[in-house]
C-alpha cells in the first residue's frame, strides 16, 4: 500500500484525502436536493462531484496542473442539458442544472486541494437553498396575483379534485369557480369544464404544467394575470 501512495506515482495519502472531501461535500449538496425530491439528488450529485474530484487528481498527478478542468467544465453542458426542459411555456431544470454545475465545481476544488473553497461554496449553496428560497417566494408574493384559468376533464372520476389539491399545494387559493357539464358528442364521454380564479405568487404556467400531467385531464388553458387583482 506504501507503494502504490508513493509520491513518486503521483499518488499519495494527501490526494486520498483530497477525494474524501470532495465525496462529503457532494454527498451533502445531494442530501440536500434529495430532501426536496429533485431529479439529481443524493446519488448523482454525489457521483458529480467525485468524478469531478478524481480528473483533477489525476490531472495534477499526471500533468502537475489542471488541464483537465476545462474539459470537465464542457462535460457539465450534457448532464446540465438533460436536465433542463421547456413544456407549455414552463421551463422545468434550470436551478437542479446549476447545482450540478456547483457540485463539480466543488468537486474539482477539493481534488486541487483547495478544502476552504470547497466548504464555503457547499456552505453557500445550502444558506441559498434554505434562506434565499423563502425569501424570493416572500418578495415575488408581496402583492397577491389573480390568474384565470380554464380546465376540462372526464368527469365522475375525482379529477377535478386532484387539481383543487395540486393549486393549494402549490400555493395558490381558488377565488373563484364555476362548472359546466357538457358531453363529448364522438365518444360520449361526460366532460367538465371548470373556469378557476386563482390567487397566488405565480407563475400559474407552471401550475397548468402540472395540472396537465394528471390522470383524467383533457385541456388546460392559463390565462394573463387578472388586471382586476387588488
């Protein structure tokens, strides 16, 4: 073992070291978008950053400086793209892409050995995870917005039920409904279609993303933010 943490390989104890850092704080930027239930959570941001960590490793053990960084920066672009997609004008992506991008960052800053940079750079992604999260929701909903919205859906299949608890998990207040039974004249199919006033900090695009995803729903429709809304 001695020998193969010879320095005289490139290889060494300290270097060990370096990749046992980059693991935990890895690990503990994915525990914590593991918690909120996000695409690239525990297991792949950990795996980020530790790869991230192993080419700069290697890089300096094998080139005696970070040649490798910048290829490993470019590689980001593919995993961060797979990430990040655009449906019915809601972009879905783009924070879980950058905290990817910030997991290798760290990783590659623990590999060079720079532990200090590493720590405040996972420390300053938890304070922005768990102090700037609410703070943006409390700026943006300073003032209550009004968005009409129009859903069509099977009826007699608890559906409009499911999208009354999506708007309220996702924050925003029905103000206002109002229903109309109609019947699919190909399949004869009974249909709802339910005009919703609804009160919140927004953006309701991504709600009627959301809204439209459920079981039973045929259309949804979002409307510009109510002029009305006090």
């Amino acid at each position: 073992m001695e020998v193969l943490l010879a320095e005289a390989t490139g290889q060494s104890w300290d270097r060990l070291a370096d990749l046992g850092v980059a693991f935990a704080l890895s690990a503990l930027i994915g525990f914590e978008r593991e918690l909120r239930h996000k695409a690239a959570g525990l297991r792949t941001l950990t795996i980020v950053g530790f790869a991230a960590a192993l080419f700069m490793v290697i890089s300096r053990a094998e080139f005696g400086d970070s040649r490798i960084a910048a290829q490993v920066v470019s590689g980001l672009g593919f995993i961060g793209g797979g990430l990040i997609f655009v449906r019915r004008d809601a972009v879905r992506g783009l924070t879980t892409a950058a905290v990817v991008w910030l997991t290798a960052a760290v990783g590659m800053a623990a590999g060079a050995g720079l532990w200090a940079y590493a720590a405040v750079a996972t420390a300053g992604h938890l304070l922005i995870a768990y102090a700037f999260t609410p703070l943006a929701r409390r700026l943006s909903g300073r003032a209550a917005q009004a968005y009409p919205l129009v859903l069509t859906y099977r009826d007699g299949e608890g559906v409009l039920r499911r999208a009354l608890a999506e708007c309220t998990q996702q924050d925003f207040t029905v103000r206002d409904l109002a229903t109309s039974l109609e019947t699919e004249q190909r399949s004869g199919v009974p249909q709802a279609t339910v005009r919703l006033t609804l009160e919140g900090a927004g953006p309701v695009t991504a709600l009627a993303a959301r809204l439209a995803d459920l079981d039973g729903v045929l259309a949804v429709s979002a409307g510009q933010q109510d002029e009305d809304a006090d």
